[in-house]
C-alpha cells in the first residue's frame, strides 16, 4: 500500500533517532496494563511504518493514550505523540478507524460535538475582560464544573462573558480526524474576541488548553491569551478567602495539562491554602494517566479501564480525604471507577468553601 509521503518522512526521522533502548516501555500504561509490546511506544514507532487494515495494527495505533509519559523519559527525545498522530491520520484517510472511532466522528460531522447533542450555544456581547470557555464535556456532562467556574469568576468580580458555540476539535485531532472542527472554532473565537475586547480566554479543559493555545497557531493568532481555570486561580487565590482545613488532599495532574502544557504547580499554589497536600507515587510530570485520553476509552475500553484502576490504586496509597482533578475527563473517568475515591474537580472543591 501507498504511504503517505508526510508520514512516511516523518516515521523514518523518529524512527532513525529512536535507539529502541525500550526505556519508553516500562512508563507506557498501555503496556503495563497488557503486555503486549505492540501496544507499547517502541512497537508503536516501528509499526507505524504501515497503515493496513488490520485489527492489531489498528489497535496498535489507536490504543495510545497520548499521555506523553514516554517523551518525559525517552532519551533520545522522540516525540512519539506527534508521530502517532500522523500515523492516525493515514489509517482514517483510508477508512482504518476502531467502529467506536468511526461512530464519533459521525457524531462530529452532525452535531457538531462529542456527545452528538444540542448544544446551549452562548452569545457574547459587550466589553469584557474574560472569555470563559467551559468546553463540551463540563458544559455537557459534568455541568458541576461549568457551575462551579461561573460561581468562582463572579465572586472575584471581573467582567467576563461565557463563550461556547463549537466544540474545540481536540479529541477529533488526537485521533487523526479532519482540523474542520479546530479551523471552525478557532474562526469564532477570533471573532468573539474582537468583538468584545476580551484579554484572556480561560478554558475547564487541559484538552481545549492546548488546542486553542498549541493547535490553533497554525491558523493564525486568536488575538487573546489562553489560561486553564487553574493558572487563573492560582494567580487570584488571595482574593478568594479560601480557608484552610484538616484535610489530606492529593491532586491528580491530567496528562495534557502537565506534560503536553507545563502546568504542574499552579494548583498546588491554591490547593496548599485549603489542606495538606499528599503527593502520589507518580504525579507532576511523571503523572500515571487516568486512561481517558487519546480516544481509548471510546475505542478500547478494556484498557482504559485497566489505566484508571492502575492509577485508582496509586491514588489510594495517598490516604488524602478528597483527590483533586483539574480535567471534566479525568473527573468524570476517576469518578465512575467504583474504587471508593471521593473525586472532586478543583472548581468543585474551591465553590464549595467560598463564602456567600
């Protein structure tokens, strides 16, 4: 079969820099949570010569978490993530896709969002200061962080306006799909922009963070600064009157907000003012992935599921009273894993002390 020249140039770059040590090995949830070597960034690299299709090759591609925890520690500094996805892009172009992968986009195409539903669409006008960006899954599915993010952003007072028309294209450019969706969103947040002024969009999702902020720039600049909810509050806790308790917290970094994004001590900065904080075996940087990202839990469920009890079971060892999340993915993985963790979003978590 053809390869597809782009691919195939950048497959043989990473590939001649990867020295197949298998130090990436031993740090892949995939293949700590199956074994199989093909399911681990190695075996990745070499199989991504091919785009066939067949069902282990294409689990092979479509199975990785993107978490990035193989960049951290590879030696030779391969950028696996990018690879993988170029490699996903070959196998939709030739109709290659997980059915589930293959339903999503459909969703994608019809409605426009991952949950293939109407969304509540916002229209700001005015002068402000703030664009908050809640994202699909915190205005869809767990709307407690959307709430939760609206309640902290009056009670510090700035002018701010609730943007939320097109989903951001995040999950549909992990996983190979078409830049229609980012292009669409990155068009209408120019605008909104201009619009009304705004300095800063401020978004709930480590996914939507590094789209709009990393994946847009290749079409342009959007014309205002981009924050995650956790850079914000970490910069205005003092204002907040958060008040500190007996309590072990134990924060969660997602992999997109601290590997893809640098992101890693903001929310301590806040979290230290209400509790003691617990680190757990992996976190920082080196943070297990909660096995929600990359498109596996909608593709490959079994090895989603089998990353969030590893991480449940690392969270557990902690002994913290509440685990912090600052991602409606992870809260939403980490919440249903029926491991007996009391789960909170840091908005959440903030909301619920602030005094009225």
């Amino acid at each position: 079969m053809p390869r597809h020249r782009e691919h195939t140039e950048s497959v043989n770059i990473w590939a001649l820099r990867c020295a197949k040590c298998g130090r990436c090995i031993v740090d892949c949830p995939t293949y700590l949570a199956t074994k199989w070597e093909h399911l681990s960034p190695r075996g990745r690299i070499i199989l991504s010569f091919h785009a066939e299709n067949d069902s282990e090759l294409i689990k092979s591609t479509f199975s990785c978490l993107t978490c990035a925890m193989c960049e951290v520690v590879c030696p030779s500094g391969v950028e696996v993530t990018n690879l993988l996805e170029t490699a996903r892009k070959r196998f939709v172009e030739i109709g290659a896709v997980p059915e589930r992968l293959s339903e999503f986009f459909g969703k994608m195409d019809r409605s426009g969002n991952p949950y293939g539903i109407d969304v509540e669409t916002y229209d700001p006008s005015g002068q402000v200061d703030i664009l908050y960006y809640p994202g699909c899954t915190s205005l869809l599915r767990e709307r407690e962080i959307f709430e939760s993010s609206v309640k902290i952003l009056k009670k510090l007072g700035v002018r701010f306006a609730i943007e939320f028309k097109y989903c951001c294209g995040s999950t549909t450019l992990r996983t190979g799909g078409s830049e229609k969706f980012a292009r669409r969103n990155f068009e209408r947040l120019r605008e909104i922009v201009e619009k009304t002024g705004a300095k800063r969009i401020i978004v709930s999702c480590p996914g939507c963070y590094r789209t709009i902020a990393k994946d847009y720039r290749k079409f342009g600049e959007i014309g205002a600064e981009v924050q995650h909810m956790v850079e914000f509050l970490a910069e205005n806790a003092a204002k907040l009157g958060l008040r500190r308790e007996n309590i072990r917290i134990a924060f969660h970094d997602s992999c997109h907000l601290a590997r893809h994004m640098k992101v890693v001590e903001e929310p301590r900065v806040v979290l230290r003012r209400m509790g003691t904080l617990v680190e757990a075996e992996q976190h920082g940087l080196s943070s297990f992935c909660c096995g929600g990202g990359g498109g596996v839990k909608l593709s490959y469920r079994d090895i989603s599921r089998a990353v969030r009890d590893m991480r449940v079971a690392q969270l557990k060892k902690t002994e913290a009273e509440v685990i912090i999340t600052s991602c409606p993915y992870c809260y939403r993985n980490l919440k249903n894993s029926g491991g007996g963790l009391n789960i909170k979003d840091i908005t959440i978590f903030i909301a619920e002390r602030l005094k009225e």
